[in-house]
C-alpha cells in the first residue's frame, strides 16, 4: 500500500483507521508490540504521521505507549471491562428512556427494522456485531445527545477490543436477541422506566458473558 492510496483526509486519521481495524481483527494482538518501522513501510509513510496515528489510538484506549519501549495493543483487564460496561449501562439506558418518550413512530419502526436485520444474522457473527453496533448508535442519535453519543462511541472502541469472548459463550446471541426484543418490546410501549431497565439488564448479561 503506498501513501498516494490513502483517502484524502488527514493522513493519520486514515493510518488510525487502518489501524484499528487491524487491532479489531486481532491482526495485532492484544499485548503485542507495534513495530512502527515494520508498519511505516508497509503503509509507503514515514513515521512521522504513524506516531499521530498511535496518538490518537492511545487517547481511544486502544493503544498503551510505554517509555523507551515503544507502543504497544492494550490488553484490557477485568476491571477496564466492568468500568467501560457500568458506563456503557448508565449512558444507554439514560438513551433508551429517552427514546421510549421522545421517539417518532418512523423512528421506531426504523429501530424495529434494524432489530429484524439482526435476528437474521444470529449465525454470521461479524455481520451480528455490525447490526448491533448499528442498533445502539442509531438509538442514541434519536436520543439527541451528542456528547452522550462521542463518550459511547469512546467506549464502545474499548468494548471492541474483548468483544469476541463475549459471543463465544454458549448460547449468548439468543440471550442477546431476546434482550433485545425486550427493549423494543418497551420502547413501542413508550414505557420510558422499563426501556432504561431493560438496556440495564442486557449490558449486565453483556459483562457476565465478556468477563
């Protein structure tokens, strides 16, 4: 990959993205080490734009800057887990309360329909995280909060890093899915207190299932 093929915005942010993308993948391993000469050459760039771009994945958490030994991928411990996952509950059942008193009946169909998408895609697992994220993003945009929304898509990058574990559980999807019936269930009832209550209960079972 040469540095002409990247997109046209800022050339670190397009390295970041790449980035972690691979770290999402595994491709770079929790722990592991970067080595930024390695890396620098197969994207065409010097270092200097790469070292912006390990910036910015250290301000996501997705990135550990160790002195005199360089970057490394941050391995995310039972505590960061709980922690990202108590404030993951809080801000989205905040958003979900919000939601069940707020939203347009388009906006609630549009939801149900992502919530449809999602129950056919229990057995592709990528295509599963996809949808959900989906889900969730779009009900905090109807929420109609933007700060809430950046700390959440901060999270959720953190989230990320251990997301796999939590579907290899048994039987996880179909807990997911049915949680999720049980929240829209709430939300067309514009049952603002059982909407909050149900996105509590699923990021709890979420935490159980990642830890």
């Amino acid at each position: 990959m040469s540095a002409l093929s990247l997109a046209p915005r800022a050339l670190y942010e397009e390295v970041a993205e790449l980035m972690r993308q691979r770290i999402y993948r595994r491709e770079l391993a929790p722990g592991s080490w970067i080595d930024e000469l390695k890396i620098a050459e197969e994207y065409g760039i010097s270092r200097t734009p790469l070292r912006e771009a390990l910036k910015v994945l250290a301000a996501e958490g997705l990135v550990t800057m160790k002195v005199r030994r360089g970057a490394y991928v941050t391995e995310v411990s039972e505590k960061d887990l709980s922690n990202v996952y108590h404030l993951l509950s809080l801000l989205e059942s905040d958003a979900a309360g919000v939601v069940a008193q707020t939203a347009t009946a388009d906006e609630l169909k549009e939801l149900q329909g992502l919530h449809d998408e999602l129950e056919t895609a229990a057995q592709d697992r990528d295509r599963f995280f996809a949808l959900n994220e989906r889900f969730h993003m779009r009900l905090l945009e109807i929420a109609d909060n933007r700060w809430r929304d950046q700390m959440v898509a901060d999270l959720r990058k953190v989230m990320k890093l251990n997301r796999q574990n939590s579907l290899l559980k048994s039987g996880r999807v179909k807990e997911s899915l049915a949680e999720h019936r049980a929240i829209m269930k709430a939300l067309a009832a514009r049952n603002a207190e059982d909407a909050a209550q149900r996105m509590r209960e699923h990021f709890r079972n979420g935490l159980e299932a990642a830890a």
